[in-house]
C-alpha cells in the first residue's frame, strides 16, 4: 500500500503502523487511507471528534486536486511539489 499523499510505499496495514502511519484520516466527510509519518506530522492533526483530519490550509488544495466528486477511496493522491 501506499501513503496517500506522498506515495511513499509499505508493504501492509500492520507493518505500517507498527511504523506509525495513520491507518485513515478525513478530508471532510470523506475517509482516506494511509497516510505515513512524515505526511502526518506535516499535513494532519487532530480533529474535534478525535479523528486524524487534513489541516484546513491544505483542505482546499487537496480538493481542487483531486476533483472532489468525491474521488475514490482508493485513488492514490500526490500533493504538488511546491507544498511538498
Ligand atoms: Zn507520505
């Protein structure tokens, strides 16, 4: 599997959180899978209903992005370089 917003590869849910990857996270409404450490430190935090969600400042971006109809789930997604 891989990090959804970087792409960076682990090898199964298990190993990726033994490794501290987020299991899912939110953008909106909408559940993502897998984010790694690194993503999560930068682009997530903790929401007011104790779910990891992405930082409002990166909301908009992931959005326009991803052509928000909702995408997905399983649609790996890259931030752009320049907030990377
Ligand atoms: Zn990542």
């Amino acid at each position: 599997m891989k990090c959804t917003l970087c792409e960076k590869e682990i090898g199964d849910i298990e190993s990726a959180i033994e490794e501290g990857w987020m299991p899912q996270f939110y953008v909106g409404e909408q559940e993502y899978d897998v984010a790694c450490p690194t993503c999560s430190e930068k682009y997530l935090q903790m929401g007011a209903d104790g779910e990891m969600e992405l930082r409002p400042e990166y909301t908009k971006t992931f959005m326009d992005s991803s052509s928000y109809s909702p995408p997905p789930k399983s649609e790996s997604y890259k931030l752009p370089a320049h907030l990377l």
